[in-house]
C-alpha cells in the first residue's frame, strides 16, 4: 500500500540518495540500522544548495564505532544460521550512515519508507521485504530524530548507546531503550563518589536535553547526598573545518577552568565521541603553551565509548588513563573476533562503509586507477584488524556493540513469538508467509515489548514497563599503555535489581589511578578532613562542602574524621585528652588495697587496741581513787563509746553494700552521741560535784549516778530516734556518683537525705558545744578536782574538727569524700581519748604514790 502525502522537511528534499553509506543484506524480513560512523568537515544543514558530489570525500570516519556495524551484521549471520531460531524465514538488514546530523538521520528515516533504490519521499511501492523494526543510535540525538519520523508509521524502534529524552507519548511508544534506567547509573555514580569520598567535584555536560536533565533534575540529588560542585561547564562545540578559532579559544577557557580547580575528580556528561574533546586538551596546552600542570580523574556517563578522528592517531593517551567509566553490562560474544578477523573489503561489496573503515584504519587508499596501484601505501584487503592498536579498533566488543546484537536478536525473538503464534499449525508457501506478516506488522511492537529471552552467553535480555533494558551497569577502569592502546577493565558493578548486598561492588584494588597520583587513591575535597576531636564549622559565602575545623568543646569528643559536630560522652565514658574517644570511666571507692584505705584501717584498729587497753587499764584499777572519782560508770561508757568509734570507720571503707550504707552514719551518729553524752555527763558530775562540796549548797541532791544515766540516756534517745526516722522516711544506699569526678564513677553511698545527715551531726555539735561551755566555765576549779580543763580542750579539738569538716567534706569529692570524714572520727575519738585519760593513765602507771584519796582531796597551794 503506498504511502503518500505527508509532509517532508524542505532540507531533505533534493539529496541525493548516494550520500548515505549504506551495508545491506537481502532477506524475507529487513531489520533497519541507522547509525553514525562519520564527521562532515563542512556543514550539513543546508540542504537548499545541492551539495557536491565531492561530499563523501570529505569526511572524518570514526573508526572505533564500525564495530556497531560489525555486531549487527554478526548477529544477523548468527540467527540466519541457526535452523530453531526462524523457521523459513531470513533476516535481512540495511544500515545507514547520519553523520552525527539531524538532517541526515531524517533522509535516512525517510529512505527506509521508501521504495528500495529510488528515493521517492513517503512513497513506497514495492514489497520485496518487510521492514519489521529499526536500531539506531549511538547518540541520543540520533534516536529522537529518528523516532519523529517512524513513529508516524508505527514502526517499532529500538536506542543504542545513549538514553533520549523523547517528551512525546505517540514517539514513546513505539521506542525501546537498549539502554538501562537512567536514574540507576546516576545513583551509582553517587555511591561511587561517596566511596571514594569525593565530594568536590567538577561537572561537564554537553547542551543536549540529556545534558540539561541531568543538570537541572540530576544534580541536585548530588547535592543532597553531600557532594558538591567547583564548576559546573557547558562543553564547547566541536567543529572540524569551520568555526576552528572559536572553538579552540572556547577549549582554551575550558581547559584553564579544569586545571585550575582544586577538583581531583571530573564528572563528563557526555555523547559518544566527547572523548575528541577529551584529547583535544594536552594539543590545546601545548599550542597556548599552558603547562599541564595536572591530571584529573574522569569519571564518565555510560553513553560515552572511546572514539577518536584520525588526525588524533598518535597522540598519547595519557589524559584517559585512570578514568572510571560507568557502562552497559556486556560480556564477550564467541566467535565474534572471528568474524571481524575475517571480513576483507575485496569481498564485502555490499558493505559501504568498510573501504572508508580501512583507509582510515591502516592509513593506506584504495586505487581508483592503474598509475594508483603503484603508491607505496595502497590497501591490499589483507591487512589484519588485530594488528591495530586498541585506540583505533579494538577487537574485544564495545558495550554499544553488545547493546546492537541484543537488539538484533530482540527483534529475532520477537518475530518468532509473533510467527509461533499466527503460523502455528498452517503450512504455508514462503510467499503467503511474508504477506501475512504484512498483514500482522501492526501487532510487532506488542511482541518486541514482551520479548525475554537468553542470549547466546546466557545472560536475560528483557524490557520494562517502560521500553528500557532490564540490566545493571558495569563499572570500568580505562588504562592506556605506551603503545596507544586503551584497554578497559571491569573493576565493579552496580544493579538495583540484585540483593542489597550484592548491588554494589567494586575491586578497589584493581583500579589504576592518573600517574600524578602514584597509585594512591586521589582526593577531591574543597578542604582537608578534620581530624578526630575536631569538627566542621562552615565558612560563610561557600559551599557546605568548604568548612574549618575547630576542636571540640570541652567534654565532647569527635570520634571519626569529618564529623558535622562533637558529642557528649555517655555518663559512665569521659572524653580523652585528645578529645577523640570516649574512654570508661574507672569504679572508684575507698577500698582497703589501696594506701589510704589501708592507713586509715591500721589507725582506726590501732586506736581501738589503745582504747581497749585503756578499758583494761580501768577495770583492772577499778578500786583505786582517780578511778572511782572520776566516775567509774561514764568512764567505762565513754571507753566503750571511743572503743566503736574507732571501730565505725571500717563500715566507710570498701564497696558500699546497702548493710554498710544503713549502719555506717547511723551507727557513727549513735555512737558519738553516747560518747559525747558521756563527756556531758562528765563534766556537769565534775562542776556540780565540786559545788556541792561547799558549806549550805543545795547541789547534794543533783549529784549521782541517776544525773549521768539520765544525760547518757537522753542523748542516746534522742539521737536513736533521729536515726529512726531518717532510715524510715530517707534511708541511705548504694549509689554510682558519675558527674562528680570527670575520670570515675564514684562508688557510693546515698545519704538519701542530706538534711537529716546534718541534723544528726548537728545533734553531736550540740552535746559538744554543751560540754565545752560547761567545761569552760568550771575551768578554775582545783587541780585535785578538775577534770573540766581536760575536758575543755577535748571538746575545743572535737568542735575544732567537725566544724573544719563541714566544708572540707563539701569541697572534696569521691573517695576523699569519705576519707574526710573518717579522719574527722580519728581525730575528733583521739583527741577525747588523749585529753581526758592521758593524765589519769600517767597518775595510775606511773605515779601509782598519787593515787590515794588523801592527794585527791588535797587542796592546791594558794597563789
């Protein structure tokens, strides 16, 4: 059925059909390729004046992307020989050249609609073959082209090598994408930086409507995941004959953008021939004699492969090495070098590109005369593509060459699924056959979308909801070596659809890095990390990746490089003097393996034996007169009060347990209570019993025993039943003190109520303020009698003691703490014990002659 009367762009009309190379293969079913190989020198756009014939003369061959071709016809050759894959039916295919333009990708859309050998737009009147489906690429531009004119007709296309942005639905639909979900590689590219922890990079894109998508809806991702941007450029346009001065003074700029950057690491946005900009630069520094003065890491798209003009045929690579390139997933296809081994351009006369592929390939022409065939560098077509060096064909395939074979044998399986189904159980002649997939070419673009299948290397080839392959990507490490070879070396790979653990990997160790950095993984920061036990402060007007470094405040601590901000220790870890880890915080208490505990101990039972052996003292003299005048009971009570007292210490020392936390100040407060109470009841016998010696006193009846069991008993009372109500209502117990010390938990014990712990002391001070007031008022009583003036400075030093202890317990803190208070027991139970029976232990052992009743009652001399 002709198709006729629709409207062509002015610009195609008039070119002739010849400018187009073209690799043809006849078949029952076509397959059509449209793809770039070549680089007009002049411009292509205007069409309005009919080009020379001189045209195809005047062209730059891009001899790495022959391969493309090279695939489709292998996967071509490989489906026709296989007896399962099409049952009678063979596959044929045409390719064509655009030329990297618009205008040219729509005369080649256009000569696929019509009639074979006869350009005659939109017009097609022969039906030799069926044209089931088309592959183009490799640049997006070429697919967006190519879909504004085919999806008119409904003919299923498939992309290769780059992802288009095609905005309009009644295009998308019929367009498949050999190419994996964009926003995948994009977050790999992140993961990737965020590994390398490379987070101030430069940006180069080219103005495409991929390159502003991935500017404007990209990017901004980067940002959020914490990387930042030095520069973000637009590429220059590349230009070959025309608009040279321009160009190079715009490469120029750019150039002195790049080394100028503090950026370790270039992110390239880019198409498949941006690696002749890449090149471009060591010539453009050596013509403006700008000093190379660094190398960078470039990190590519996956739309970019390796291609070069053939005036950059010895230029050195060096600018490449090291780049990381993220790539469509591929593996080696048996038999395909092989097959490239074996292709000879005196045979292939239907390919229309291979002459040009060789010329430029082995620097050698072709003779179009006899006196040419005598040239020293003629093509003899048995030159050997291995021979090349990889910079101009590289045998192992591309990952663009992958994506055309998989492309091939898509449309394959999809045309079996569609055949198995409409033919199943009809035995027909070959020509009803190819009528019938005329009449069912509409339902094609259904059975390509559900296509799935296993290629030859064993690997699932399926589309998603969105026409877009079902793969991941490889990541690749590019290595140039002396001899102008570029080798590429899968270092790792990323996949959203594989396990989380298994999404991401990459063989860090296998990557060769630029020869600036000697084999060291490069940096590319804005500033340097701060160290442990510092943290980030931003600078004002720059980016968030641009901060200083200021060290932690004291008590917080940073225990990783570059952290936002410091943190507080836990209560039971305090900070290092560096202020980059938080160390555990030790048990502290006063323990008897320690010096102090153990010097406090050995005092503390020291006392008590001395004590001890005073009441022995005593008891044995009972009998005696400075025994029995000084009030046998109080003295054997008051021995017997310091002898615990002594003892009481013992309960502070060690871990607290809740035992020794309830008895320890309670029994401490009881005991000097009574003790105290002993010494008041002491002195009142003392000044009442000289008082009422005196002729006519009325004190006779107030001195006895029942006056000093009545004090003793009072104090006792009284301080027991404060004692009582504080373990009723606030007892003490275990407790860790973690603030008090900044290197120790403090193993303690909780008074539970402070106030009731100085109420019982207060109590003390009492009966001991009551005792030295006593004491000092019967100072100057007679010798014989006076036990009050020992009694004064006893009571001078315990008042001494324990009110020096108030602020020297408030002002020590853990473990001293504790030691504080029983030094002021030590101290305050000594010093009653000295003062008050030194003197009668000196009269009783060592003048026993005064210990009599006549030298008691003696008066002293009169002064």
């Amino acid at each position: 059925m002709p198709l006729c009367h629709i409207p062509v762009p002015k610009c195609i009309i008039g070119v002739p059909p010849k400018i187009n190379h073209k690799y043809y293969q006849s078949g029952d079913v076509i397959i059509a390729g449209i793809t770039s190989q070549s680089y007009m020198f002049s411009n292509p756009l205007n069409f309005e004046s009919h080009p020379s014939s001189e045209l195809l003369d005047d062209l730059i061959f891009l001899t790495q992307t022959y391969q493309h071709i090279l695939a489709f016809a292998f996967a071509v050759k490989k489906i026709n020989e296989d007896p399962q894959m099409l049952n009678n039916i063979s596959l044929g295919f045409n390719i064509y050249n655009a030329y990297f333009t618009g205008s040219l990708t729509y005369l080649a859309s256009l000569e696929l609609l019509s009639t074979w050998a006869k350009f005659i737009p939109n017009y097609k009147c022969d039906s030799q073959s069926t044209n089931m489906a088309t592959i183009g690429g490799p640049d997006s531009q070429a697919c967006v082209f190519m879909a504004t004119i085919l999806s008119i007709y409904k003919i299923p296309q498939l992309g290769y090598g780059s992802s288009p942005v095609i905005s309009d639905p009644s295009q998308q639909a019929f367009f498949q994408c050999m190419f994996p979900n964009i926003n995948q590689q994009y977050t790999g590219m992140i993961q990737l930086l965020l590994l390398f922890t490379w987070t101030w990079i430069g940006v180069i894109f080219i103005q495409d409507h991929n390159g502003l998508r991935f500017v404007q809806k990209e990017l901004p991702k980067f940002s959020q995941s914490g990387i930042c941007f030095e520069f973000i450029e637009r590429l220059p346009t590349l230009y070959f004959k025309t608009g040279i001065d321009e160009m190079v003074e715009s490469w120029v700029k750019m150039y002195q953008k790049i080394i100028g950057s503090r950026a370790s690491v270039v992110l390239l946005h880019g198409e498949i021939h941006t690696t002749i900009f890449l090149r471009a630069f060591p010539r453009i520094a050596q013509l403006e004699n700008i000093p190379m003065k660094t190398s960078k890491v470039w990190m590519m798209t996956a739309e970019m492969e390796f291609t070069s003009v053939p005036f950059q045929r010895s230029w050195d690579l060096d600018i490449l090495h090291g780049a990381l390139a993220f790539a469509t997933h591929s593996q080696e296809l048996v038999g395909f070098q092989n097959f490239i081994q074996r292709r000879n351009p005196n045979v292939e006369t239907r390919d229309g590109f291979i002459k040009d592929f060789w010329k430029q390939a082995f620097d050698c022409s072709f003779p179009t005369s006899s006196e040419e065939s005598n040239a020293w560098n003629c093509c003899t077509g048995e030159e050997n593509p291995e021979d090349l060096p990889r910079s101009v064909f590289d045998m192992n395939i591309t990952p663009h060459s992958y994506a055309v074979y998989n492309a091939v044998y898509s449309v394959a399986h999809a045309l079996q699924r569609m055949t198995s189904v409409k033919l199943k159980h009809r035995i027909i002649s070959r020509k009803e056959q190819k009528k019938l997939l005329n009449q069912h070419l509409w339902q094609f673009h259904y059975h390509l979308q559900k296509v799935s299948f296993n290629n030859s290397v064993g690997e699932l080839i399926s589309f998603d909801q969105n026409g877009r392959l079902e793969t991941g990507f490889d990541i690749i490490n590019w290595i140039a070596s002396p001899n102008l070879s570029l080798y590429r070396v899968k270092v790792g790979k990323f996949d959203l659809r594989a396990p989380k653990d298994q999404m991401f990997s990459l063989y860090v160790d296998a990557i060769k890095w630029p020869e600036r950095f000697n084999q060291v993984q490069p940096r590319s920061l804005c500033n340097e990390f701060c160290q442990k036990g510092y943290s980030k402060t931003k600078r004002e007007g720059e980016s968030f990746c641009c901060y200083d470094c200021l060290p932690c405040p004291r008590g917080k601590v940073s225990n990783q490089m570059d952290m936002d901000s410091c943190y507080q220790c836990p209560e039971d870890h305090y900070a290092s003097k560096t202020q980059d880890q938080c160390i555990p915080k030790e048990i502290s208490f006063l323990s008897f393996h320690e010096p102090l505990g153990i010097t406090l101990a050995i005092v503390a039972l020291l006392f008590s034996f001395i004590t001890a052996l005073i009441l022995a003292v005593f008891i044995q003299h009972k009998d005696t007169a400075i025994v029995k005048a000084n009030n046998q009971g109080l003295s054997y009570a008051l021995l017997a009060s310091l002898l615990l007292s002594f003892l009481c210490p013992l309960l502070f020392i060690g871990r607290p347990q809740r035992a020794t936390c309830l008895l320890r100040q309670t029994a401490f407060g009881i005991i000097f209570s009574v003790a105290v109470s002993c010494v008041v009841a002491k002195t009142l016998t003392v000044v009442l019993a000289f008082m009422a010696t005196r002729p006519g006193s009325q004190m006779r009846s107030w001195v006895g025993r029942r006056l000093a069991l009545f004090i003793v008993l009072s104090g006792s009372f009284i301080q027991t039943t404060l004692c009582t109500v504080w373990l009723v209502n606030s007892a003490p117990f275990p407790d860790l003190d973690m603030g008090s010390l900044p290197t120790e938990i403090v193993l303690e014990c909780n008074e539970g109520s402070t106030a009731m712990f100085y109420v019982v002391l207060g109590f003390i001070g009492l009966l001991a303020m009551i005792s030295f007031t006593v004491a000092f008022l019967g100072r100057n009583l007679p010798d014989s009698f006076n036990e009050a003036k020992f009694i004064t400075l006893s009571m001078l030093l315990f008042c001494s003691v324990w009110i020096s202890f108030v602020p020297a317990y408030q002002s020590t803190k853990g473990k001293y703490t504790v030691a504080v208070e029983i030094f002021s027991i030590l101290a305050s139970s000594a010093g009653l014990l000295t003062l008050i029976f030194s003197p009668k232990l000196y009269i009783i052992l060592i003048r026993p002659e005064l210990n009599n009743r006549q030298q008691l009652m003696r008066k002293p001399p009169m002064k």
